[in-house]
C-alpha cells in the first residue's frame, strides 16, 4: 500500500496516509456488491439518461491486482455487479483532469440511488474506510480524486432529471445530472440552467454545488448559494438530511444546504437538488472587440453595465497571450482584429504574440434587434477604448467567439505543465497587476508562457503559467507568494475552483486562523470519523510546516 504521497507535483511530498482509516476488504467489497445488487429503485427518478455510458458495466469496479495474497472471504470476481477493471478503467477514477494528481484507489463503487449511498456510508462509517465523493472528476485543484486508497463513490449514475415545473421555473435533478443534459432538458422547457461552464459536457450537478462553481454568466444570474432552494444529501454515517425545499421563501432555521455548497465533499454527498431557474432567453447577442490595455476592459466594463443595464449576461476579458494559445495550440482562428497592428514578437520568434486584449461581451434579452442596437450603439459609444470589434451575425459565429475564451484551458495544455491559479480580488481594476507582477517574478525563469484571463463581472482572474516539463523551481517562485499578492489587494486564493488538495495550505492566506477553527468545528460534528474527501480543503491530515 502507498503509505507517502508521491504524485502530487510541487507540494509536500511528505503527506502520509493516515493510520485512522481502515484497509479495504474482500468483506467490504462483497457488502457493497449486496447493496448495489439490490433492488432500491428510486421511485420519483423520471429523467434517468439509460443510454449513458455510466449505465453500462458493473456497479463495482476492482483493481486487476486487487485481493491478490489475501485469504479474507470468497472471490469478489464471482458477483455479477463486480469486476476487476483494467488500469486505464481505474485510471479514469484516480486520475485527475490536468493529469497532476493520482491516487490509487482500488475499489471504485457506482450507486444508482439515495439508498444505496446511505447504505455505502453507514458500512463505511461503521468500518473506518476513507471515502472520495467523484462527480464529473473536472476539478482543478486535485479536489475529486484519492489521495491514498480512498474508495471512490462516483455519482455518474444518479443522472436523472427528477422534475421539472415550468410554471415555477424550478427543477430538480440528481446529483449525477451532467450540466449539459440538464440545461438540453431545462431549454425543451423554455428555462435556462442558471450556470454555464467550459466543462459543462462533462461536469456534474452535485460536483458544481460542492465546489460552489461560478462559471461564465455568474454576472446575470448570481451564483449557486443564491439559485439552489433546496438539496437532499447523505451524511458521513449514511443518515440521509432532506432539506429537498422547493420554496423560494423559508425562514425556518439555519439554512443547511449552505454548509454543503462549496464543502467540496466533506461535509456530507449531495443527491439531489432543487434549483430556480431563469427564463430561457429569446435571443443573445455576442461582441467580441479589442482594446489597447487591461484599463481599457476596465473602462469598457462600466460602460457596458451603464449602456446595457439588465441584458449584460457576460464579460470575459482574456490577453494577448490567451488569443496566441489557441491559435497556435489548438488552431482556432481568431478575427484579424485581434491580432493586428500592434503586435510583438514571442519568446520562440516562430509566431507574434498579440498585446491587444479581447473582450467578449454577451447580452440576454427578450427582443433580439433592441439588445443588437443596444450593443451596437456600445460598439459606437466606446470608440475611444473598441479598436476593432464585431457582433455575430449567427449562432455558428457566437460559438466560434465563445471558443476562443472556452478553450484557453485546453490549449494551454498543450505546452506541457500548467500551473494553474484561480483567483479574485474586490477591485476589478486590480485584477491583471497580478499577471504584470508575476510576469517580472518569473522573467528568468524556463516557462513558456503566462496567461490572464477571466470574469471581470465577479473579479474573477484565472493565472497560468506553463512550461514544457514540471519545474519545482517555478513552482517554488510562484507559491506562496501569489498567495501574499492576492492577500496583499484583500482577494481570495479560490475564486471558484475550490481548494482541494493543491491550496491547503493557501487557504490561510484568505481566512482567519478563527474561521479556520469553525471551519474544523463544523466537520468535526458533520464527519466524526473524517472519512469524507480526507486530506482536502482544512489541514488536519497534514504534516507540521517546518520552521
């Protein structure tokens, strides 16, 4: 068994499994099998996607090498809801989307309902066995894989719609629902999921909730404390909490599904969740224009908001350097606008870098030709800071503008490593002084590119940085001091892709050592035993700092 980390790039190294849980048995494993074989169909679940891969297959999957030398119980492999999965099966499971973190869990357990989950928990409460909740597995900070030997409980297979009330606008979906389908059933409705990310073909309901996901139209409809009425969720001994409210109004006592939004999974495994969701809109305009300098978007922002007033659903600003990346990784081809003019050499002199910035502005609206004149007069209004812009003039040209600040994370992959940052600071003037100042920090150093871009509506700026190959020294020069240059403008180290595994100790930085201690309080009473997500968001499995 894997005792000390070793996968988790350019963090401690020294992160020991902790001695508290229990090791998986043939016992433990046969006990699941009995829960999942069982037939606990829930009896509300209409929207269930049966054509889905995560239907096909057994219920849970064992590594190859799983069992072997042991003389506990009969052969797991004679059930019919287990078999031994191949390593790229389990890779899959264990293995986080950057491809910076793995862990190596041998059992990995597939429920299709609030039951069997209970059920899973209480055995594993009971027994002391470590537990990762895995949604879409799309996070970024080694948040939705193990650590260690974790049993992974994914939630592929609670995919279904549950309900959905056009009257009210509200709808309620199991954890498992991936964002795309659920917002594909929401529009057949004429509603409108109140979320929307560049992961939403892969990304799960309940992983957007507990990762508290804020995504690119948070500027219009807020964020998921304020859209989520209710939830249904297990606790770490398999009690379920139903607080499932379909009502927008309800005083009645502390608000518990708060606790669980933004919990990253260790709080307790969001099942189910009920939603308000906006009038899907009768047309969208997207602009896509560039400016001269960051204080240009700033300019353009105030404009926008002032000009376009309740129809502005989105502003994304992204660099030069972003618009370099995806045409130079992933071939997109970007307006000459973008590019032209003033435009200076890269590092490698095979390409120009732009050093103009690309605003993408959207607007939601119910009369199409009175958001089209209203964007087009903003166009016309900001001459002085729009060098060149354009509307789309159809949904095949918004898609492609929206490529080209959706697929910024997929190109960047491309050079190699990507260090990653997801971060925000209260003055949206602030935001790009932390590319400049890390820009300088790392002039000396081997990377090949850094990268700003971002929400300006909720200050919300992603950094990265990459190089061909990991570099600790890169690592070393960018960590902590970001964290005390976000601090410094009174921002926070996560703006919205969590903590995780990967910002443990950064979390500091942005909370209070009091905060902190409630912080523990709270799981401490939600998850006595510590089995949910260990080793993630508070420090408590983690070695003493030296020094």
């Amino acid at each position: 068994m894997q005792a000390v980390s070793r996968f988790l790039l350019g963090r401690p190294q020294n992160l020991r499994r902790a001695s508290r849980f229990a090791e998986l048995t043939r016992l433990d494993v046969e006990h699941f099998q009995n829960v999942l074989d069982a037939t606990s169909g829930s009896t509300n679940r209409r929207g269930a996607n049966k054509e889905d891969v995560a239907n096909r297959g057994s219920s849970v999957v064992l590594a190859s090498d799983f069992g072997s030398g042991r003389t506990t119980s009969s052969s797991s492999s004679s059930s019919s809801s287990a078999k031994h999965g191949s390593a790229v099966e389990l890779d899959r499971y264990n293995r986080d989307w950057l491809g910076t973190v793995e862990g190596h869990s041998q059992c990995v357990l597939r429920p299709r309902t609030t039951e069997q989950i209970s059920a899973i928990l209480k055995h594993c409460h009971d027994r002391g066995l470590a537990v990762c909740p895995q949604g879409g597995n799309t996070g970024l900070v080694g948040g939705s894989v193990p650590v260690f030997d974790e049993i992974v409980l994914s939630l592929e297979r609670m995919n279904g719609i549950v309900d959905i009330d056009e009257r009210s606008g509200v709808a309620v979906f199991e954890a498992g629902c991936v964002l795309e389908q659920a917002n594909s059933a929401l529009e057949k409705k004429g509603l409108l999921f109140p979320l929307d990310l560049g992961a939403k073909g892969s990304c799960q309901i309940g992983g957007n909730l507990a990762t508290n996901a804020g995504g690119l139209r948070l500027l219009r409809y807020g964020n998921l404390h304020g859209n989520c009425l209710g939830l249904e969720f297990v606790k770490a001994d398999g009690s379920v909490v139903d607080v499932l409210s379909r009502n927008k109004k309800d005083n009645t006592g502390i608000d518990l599904k708060q606790l669980l939004i933004g919990s990253e999974g260790t709080l307790g495994i969001i099942t189910k969740a009920a939603f308000q969701c906006p009038v899907l809109p009768g047309d969208t305009n997207v602009l896509l224009c560039a400016v001269r300098t960051y204080e240009d978007c700033v300019k353009l922002f105030q404009k926008a908001r002032q000009e376009l007033g309740e129809i502005l659903s989105a502003f994304e600003f992204f660099d030069g350097r972003s618009v370099a990346c995806t045409r130079d990784n992933l071939q997109l081809v970007p307006p000459e606008f973008l590019t032209a003019a003033d435009s200076s050499s890269s590092d490698s002199g095979t390409s120009t870098t732009p050093s103009r910035f690309a605003v993408l502005i959207e607007t939601s609206g119910g009369n199409g030709e009175h958001d089209s004149a209203k964007l087009e007069g903003l166009l016309e209004s900001s001459s002085a800071v729009i060098l060149d812009g354009t509307v789309a003039a159809s949904g095949t040209q918004q898609r492609s503008f929206w490529q080209l600040r959706e697929r910024i994370a997929e190109g960047l992959l491309k050079d190699g490593y990507t260090y990653k940052y997801d971060v925000s600071v209260p003055d949206i003037s602030d935001i790009y002084k932390i590319v400049e100042a890390a820009d300088k920090r790392l002039q000396s150093k081997p990377i090949s590119r850094i990268v700003g871009y971002g929400h300006m509506g909720d200050g919300n700026l992603h950094l990265n940085v990459t190089s061909p190959t990991f570099d600790q020294e890169i690592q070393d020069t960018i960590e902590p001091w970001l964290w005390s240059e976000v601090s410094k403008y009174g921002g926070s180290v996560s703006a919205e892709h969590g903590i995780g595994l990967m910002k443990v100790r950064a979390v500091q930085y942005s909370k209070s050592e009091e905060a902190l201690n409630l912080m523990k309080v709270v799981k401490n009473t939600m998850d006595p035993k510590g089995i949910l997500n260990p080793y993630k968001v508070l420090d408590g499995d983690w070695p003493q700092e030296e020094g």
